[in-house]
C-alpha cells in the first residue's frame, strides 16, 4: 500500500501524509531532505 493515500495542496507544492513535499513547478518531491527526479504520467499522477 503506497503511503501517498492522500495529500493537499499550497501553492504549488503537494503535502503528502507521510511528510513527502511535492513541488508541482520543480518537477521534484522532497523527503527527509532527499530529492528525488520525478516521472510524470499524467496530471496528478506522479512516479519516482
């Protein structure tokens, strides 16, 4: 079971409930830290 099973949004970037910031603008998502290079599918569909 993914840990991303539900998020909201500020601005741009997209909090997820285990502490993962996404940043819709960069492209990236952010955890503990870490940045990680996404592959993005579709709108709102997001794949490290």
């Amino acid at each position: 079971m993914s840990n991303l099973n539900f998020s909201f949004l500020v601005g741009t970037k997209v909090f997820f409930g285990n502490g993962v910031v996404y940043d819709r603008l960069a492209g990236t998502i952010k955890e503990m830290g870490k940045s990680k290079i996404l592959l993005i599918t579709d709108p709102g569909i997001v794949k490290v």
